[in-house]
C-alpha cells in the first residue's frame, strides 16, 4: 500500500472512527524514537537479554543504543571507552529527547519523562577507559547497559557492568546491548568467544542472525544450549 492510498483509506474514517484510530496510534507516535525496518526493529523486538549488534559505520548502532534507552527503560547507562568520543551520542541524545526533560552536561545525565514511560526515566552516558573505572559506575542498579563499539572494551569491563543490571519492578525488563564493528585487535577478541554461535565459522552449531541462544557460563568457557 503507498502513503496516498492510507490517507485516503484514512480520510474516509468517519469521525469517531477516526478518534479511535488516533488513540490507538498515539502511544507509538509519541515515541522519541521509532527504528528503521529491519535490523534496527529486529534488535528493538529481540527477547535477548544480552544482544550484538554489528555493523559497518553507519549502519544506527549508536541510535538503536539510545533508541531501545529512551522507548523502554527507567534506569539506562550507554558507554564508550573513551569520554571524548561522546560527542555524537550526546548530540542524537539531545536531538531524540528534545522538550521532553533535561540535561546534565557536566554529569552526562538525563531525566525525562515520555506516555510509555510516565513518572519519570534516567539515562546516562560516560566513557570507561581504565579497567577500574569500573568502580564509578558500580552500586547502581541499571535495567538497561549499552556499549558503543563494544569490541574496544575489555571483557572485564563489560562483565562487571553487567553484574549491576537488575530493576526492583517486576515488570521492568532488563537488557544489554553491545553495539559493535568486528574486533580490530586483541582486546576485542572477547566478543567472538561470546557469540561464538554467530561470528566464530568454525562453531560446530552455528546460529542464524536473531535466533535465540542460552549460555551458561563455566568458568573459561560457556556451554551453548
């Protein structure tokens, strides 16, 4: 169907049906940030608790990163590894979240409010250079972590952080997101192990691009189910 052929569709709604049809889509059009078909949705859907999302550049890693922080969680933390390569997310950030709360420049933190997420929602942004600078993000509870090309973090940084996610609501989900391009040096070789289903050719049970795998960690290595 073409955009003309909706809104004529849309134009021969009585008024009251009109009214409904405008409720219904309310919520949606309301949000400070909607995902381009494909990837970007798919990733935004994904069940997965801890999710990779690859890519060349350009490819709306740092978007979804805010995107999925700002449509779905109260307490979001996005990070790279160094504090002078924020400009751009602090930029789309202020662009998404525009009239819809305020922002600390010094502490890189917002406070808004948006109809899904009425009473209130923070998200941060900060860089991790040091392995323990962990320390500064460590004793709060976060219900949503996101990385910025994940693959120049140590995985010591990454699988402390993830130590802090939880939420005391029950109904609030709780999710990692790792955005990435492939590992350009030893540092980053980590993430292969981690997804080993989907990046590693010689994994004897490889995974399809968004199927749904369960790990368990057994020390130095996990087992797949």
């Amino acid at each position: 169907m073409q955009l003309s052929d909706l809104e004529a569709a849309i134009a021969r709604l009585s008024d009251d049906d009109r009214g409904t049809l405008e409720s219904l889509v309310a919520g949606e059009l309301d949000q400070p940030w909607r995902p381009n078909p494909g990837p970007q949705t798919a990733a935004l859907e994904s069940e997965a608790d801890l999710l990779l999302y690859g890519g060349a550049a350009g490819g709306g890693k740092s978007s979804l990163l805010l995107g999925c922080a700002v449509r779905n969680h109260r307490r979001a933390l996005i990070l790279r590894r160094k504090s002078v390569e924020l400009d751009g997310l602090i930029a789309e950030s202020q662009a998404m979240l525009a009239g819809r709360g305020s922002f600390n420049k010094v502490e890189r933190h917002w406070v808004f409010a948006t109809r899904a997420l009425e009473g209130g929602a923070s998200l941060k942004v900060g860089g991790l250079k040091d392995a323990d600078e962990c320390r500064d993000y460590a004793g709060r509870e976060r219900d949503y972590i996101g990385f910025d090309e994940a693959a120049e973090f140590l995985e010591e940084q990454i699988a402390s952080l993830i130590g802090w996610l939880r939420s005391t609501d029950p109904g609030q989900r709780c999710r990692v997101v790792l955005a990435s391009n492939p590992p350009r040096g030893g540092d980053g070789a980590w993430i292969v192990r981690w997804f080993a289903p989907w990046l590693d050719p010689l994994f004897p049970e490889p995974a399809k691009p968004g199927e749904l795998r369960w790990a368990v960690n057994a020390g130095d290595r996990l087992i797949w189910r």
